[in-house]
C-alpha cells in the first residue's frame, strides 16, 4: 500500500490496520527528516491548506501549522471568532468561500460532532478532522499509537489504560478504535459518573479504582477533565478528584512497577497528575508532540498523493 483509500481522514474507523502501518512508516521517514540541519522538504510545495479551527486550540493547531510549513505547504489561517460566521454566515457557505481561493485541503476542528464528515461530503478537497466536539480526534490517537509503538517495540496485547474524563473526550474514542486496530487491551479508568454507560459495548474493561487501573496496565493515558464540556458537576470538587483518581509519586511508588505515563494535553497539574510525574522519565507527554508533527506530516502527504492521481 503507498497512499490512503480514501481523499478524507475523518476518524480511526475509516482507517484499516494497513493505512495505520502505512502513517507510521511514512511518520518514520519524517521524523528522521525533522532531525536534520534544514528540516524542510518540498513535499507539498504545489498545495494549499487552510487550518479551519472553530474551537480554540493550541497544540494540535501549533503541530499541523508546523508540519505543513516542513512540508513547504502555502498556509491559510482561519479562526470563527474573527470571521463572519460571528454574523450568521453558514458552515459551508464558509468552507466554499475557502475553496474559492484555490485551497486544495482543510484541516478542520469544529465543536459539533460530525462537522467535518458533512463538509468532506460537500466538496472535492481533502479533510482533516483536528477534534469534532466529543465524537473523535484521528490524529491525536494516531500520534499517541506511534509513541506506544516507538517505546514499547509493539502494541498488540500490550494493557493501556485510558484515565479521567472518558464521556467528554474525542480523545479517548479515537484511542480505543485505534489501539484495538493494533491489538491492545483497553481499560477505562474514572468516576462512574465520567464514564457512559454505553461504552462497554466497545469491548473495554471498566475499573473505577485507580491503583487497580494502574497495578493492570503498561501504559496509562491520561486525560484533561474538561470542565467547559460539563452541564453538572461530575464530582464533589477538584480537590477531590485528585485524591482519588490523581496520579502521583506516591501512589506510582505504592504500585512499584514501570508504567509509561501519557498525556495529550492540556495538562491540569496537580488534579489529573502531578509535576513530578509529568516531568518523570516516564513520561512521554513531551514525545508525544514530537511524534504529532511527524504523524500530521505523514498524513497529510499521503492524502495528497491522491491528488496527484
């Protein structure tokens, strides 16, 4: 296989285990091209993309940015709170009016699920879902996949738990259709009241204690608690959460085995996990936006290979 089926990635579900292979040795190409003098290839010197974000993003925004300027890519920067859909302007009347400007690819990040596969529905050029409300977040569970993988040798029957705000995250859905693409055990991790009740069907274990969660994995994944995506408090406070389901120094010392500690960020430190543990030589939360440029690198050439046919 040498290019991606489909003109759009929208979701881990679209993807097979295949095009999966294929992102994380095209990944490896661009990372080592990332370690040179002059880390600039000319790749996609002959495309335009626009970076549509309705969300606020940092990193993720930061990381696409940064690959399609490796890339030599011609950048178009769109942000909703400065545009005329503060004036009522529709969803697709402001993708075309993009088009119009001979953009050849979108990477989109939207609040409401399924924004992106609506848009990809409507025009020719190619889409990147970058976050769609709580349904899914391709590329950031691609990146994490890569870093197990680039750590650990493999990740097929490897136990990763993924820890926190489960109901609220794109992250965590696209993690466990990525990670079992590949083989992996999953347990979720969190307060009953952050984990929907419907998710058991996706063939996961559920654990609502944290040294439990921890004593069982290889790899734990590390959640935000999304505060600005809850309706009702979840929990008493956040005081609370992190002495239940905080990770700590002590509580790591208690389990007293190795275990790679994740996290996609933002990181809330000292609720979710605490300064020690981010900082340790366990973590791999600075590997993981490494790996992001290489991986959005990565797919970003390969969809626009299907351009070229």
């Amino acid at each position: 296989m040498e290019k991606l089926l489909k003109k759009d990635l929208l979701g881990i579900k679209d993807l097979s285990v295949e095009e999966i292979d294929l992102i994380f040795e095209t990944a490896d190409r661009f990372k080592e091209v990332l370690q040179r003098p002059i880390k600039k290839v000319p790749s996609l010197r002959h495309m335009t993309i626009a970076n549509v974000f309705f969300e606020n993003s940092t990193r993720t925004k930061l990381s696409f940015e940064l690959a399609q300027k490796r890339l030599s890519a011609d950048i178009i920067n769109f942000s909703s709170s400065a545009s005329s859909v503060k004036k009522g302007e529709s969803l697709l009347d402001t993708i075309n009016n993009i088009l119009v400007m001979k953009v050849d690819m979108i990477v989109m990040r939207h609040p409401n699920p399924g924004a992106p596969h609506f848009v990809a529905k409507n025009i020719n050029a190619s889409v990147i879902n970058a976050g769609d409300g709580t349904h899914e977040h391709p590329t950031q569970a691609l990146l994490d996949s890569y870093t197990i993988k680039e750590k650990l040798g493999k990740i097929k029957n490897k136990k990763i738990a993924i820890i926190g705000d489960i109901s609220h995250s794109r992250v965590a859905i696209s993690n466990i259709y990525a990670l079992q693409k590949l083989g992996a055990q999953i347990m979720l991790c969190g307060p009953s009241t952050l984990i929907p009740k419907h998710i058991s069907s996706l063939n996961v274990l559920i654990e609502n204690n944290i040294e439990n969660a921890l004593k069982w994995c290889d790899v734990a994944n590390v959640l935000r608690i999304q505060l600005e995506r809850q309706g009702n408090n979840n929990f008493p406070s956040l005081r609370e959460y992190s002495q239940y389901f905080g990770i700590n120094k002590k509580l790591l010392d208690k389990i007293d085995r190795d275990i790679i500690i994740m996290h996609p960020g933002p990181i809330n430190r000292g609720v979710e996990i605490s300064s020690d543990i981010a900082d340790s030589n366990n973590s791999l939360i600075l590997d993981q936006v490494e790996n992001g440029v290489a991986i959005r690198m990565a797919i970003m050439y390969l969809l626009s290979l299907n351009k070229l046919t």
